[in-house]
C-alpha cells in the first residue's frame, strides 16, 4: 500500500505543476495557444468515459444504495462553487474585462475553482485506494484539464489587473488544493465509499459543463471530433491494461 499512496502523492503534485504551466502559457505568450484547446477537447472525451465507465461502476461496488445520491452531489457542490457563488466563471481564455473591475471576483474565482481542484486531488488520492489502473486513469483525466485550468485562472488574475506573478501564483494555488486533496483522501481512505462517487459527480460536472461548451463554442468540427478521441484513448487504455 505504501507504494501507491507515493504514486498518488507524486501523481497529485504533476497535476499541480500542470496547473503552474498552465499559468505560465498565458503570461509567457511563447506556447501555442491553440494546441490547448485540444486538451479541452481530448479531456472532455476521456473524463466523461473515466466518470462513467470507469469511478461510477467502482463506487456501485462499494456502496451500491449511496452512490446515485452522491455523484449528484459532487455534480452540483462545483455548480454551487463556480456558478453560484462565483458570479462570473468559464473555462477558456477571461475576455469579459468589464466583470472584474474593482470586485472580488478574481478570489471567489480562486475559491470556486480550488474547491474543484480539491476534487481532482481527491479523485485521485481515491482511484488508487482502489487500484492503481484506476488511479492512472483518474490521474489522466485530471492531467488532461489541468493545463487549461491554470489558464483559465492566471487569465482571471489578468482580467482582474493583477500582474503576471500574480496569476501564476494563483494558478499555484489551486494546484496546491489538488495536492492537499490527494494527502486528505490517503490520510481518510475510509471515506472511499462516499469520496469515489462524489469525486465521479465532479468529474462529470466538469467534463460536461466546463469543458464541453467551449469545445461547442469552436466552429468546424475538428474540436468535436477531439471529444470522441478522448473517449476512444480511454477505449483503447481499456483494451491494453485493463485487468479483468
Ligand atoms: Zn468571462
Ligand atoms: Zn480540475
């Protein structure tokens, strides 16, 4: 056991880095920007079928009767955190100056976004209480969005007037959260039956609703057919290394 909570550990703080490079995309201009939104694409597809296939029938083992009620839950706790109390939110690059001119938005943003992020860690931290395929797999699904996240949020700093260092360090923050939710779910493991679904609902909240509207917003079809992708490397990881 010891061998997996140091893969997950390590695994968390990758993601977090993820979240910093993100960041620094924005405020360094020397990364292709449009290669990001493949990763929205490609990691909507492939957190969808992770959530689906993959946490949800892992959880229906564990606590068949709770699981229904608590994906929903961790479906909308991300809604409630980055629509609800967050006024302004959406993945993608923040062009909507005007929102954050002398409010708080910009710490709200970081709150509701951190409670996510929190999430991913503890997917995570969960998948290899379980296995360490499906820790894998929940790590590649948080990976894959991770660089966009730390986008999204350096450029709310940006919008916001805060300097480059700034929104990188914000962007570290919510990295940190991803951290302390893997060191959380390890320190808790016997939470599993209530985290694993949880975590499957956040997951499905923002493969659905954070990343999928701005694969739709693109036109042409090549950030569709990016979605399907996703689904069909999770497939083919099935295929390869599943073990059942
Ligand atoms: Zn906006
Ligand atoms: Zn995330």
């Amino acid at each position: 056991m010891p061998a997996a909570y140091a893969a997950a550990l390590a695994l968390g703080v990758i993601a977090a880095l993820a979240n910093i490079f993100g960041g620094l995309v924005l405020t360094g201009r020397s990364w292709e920007r449009r290669y990001l939104r493949y990763f929205v694409a490609v990691g909507a597809g492939f957190m969808l079928g992770a959530s689906l296939l993959e946490m949800l029938p892992e959880s229906w083992k564990l606590a068949p009767a709770s699981t229904p009620f608590l994906l929903l839950l961790g479906f909308l706790l991300v809604h409630f955190v980055e629509h609800t109390v967050t006024s302004h939110f959406h993945f993608g690059e923040e062009t909507h100056a005007t929102e954050y001119v002398g409010g708080h938005l910009p710490v709200a943003v970081m709150t509701g976004l951190g409670i996510h992020t929190f999430f991913d860690g503890v997917a995570i931290g969960s998948g290899f209480l379980v296995s360490a395929w499906l820790g894998w797999i929940i790590f590649l699904a948080v990976f894959m969005h991770k660089i966009p996240e730390g986008f999204t949020m350096a450029s709310v700093m940006l919008a916001a007037g805060k300097g480059n260092r700034a929104a990188v360090l914000a962007a570290a923050a919510i990295g940190g959260a991803s951290v302390a939710g893997v060191a959380v779910m390890l320190m808790y493991p016997v939470s599993l039956p209530q985290a694993l679904p949880f975590a499957a609902g956040v997951t499905l909240y923002v493969a659905a609703t954070d990343l999928l509207p701005e694969v739709n917003r693109e036109p042409g079809i090549r950030m569709a057919l990016g979605v399907f992708l996703g689904v069909v490397i999770l497939a083919g990881l099935q295929l390869a290394f599943r073990g059942r």
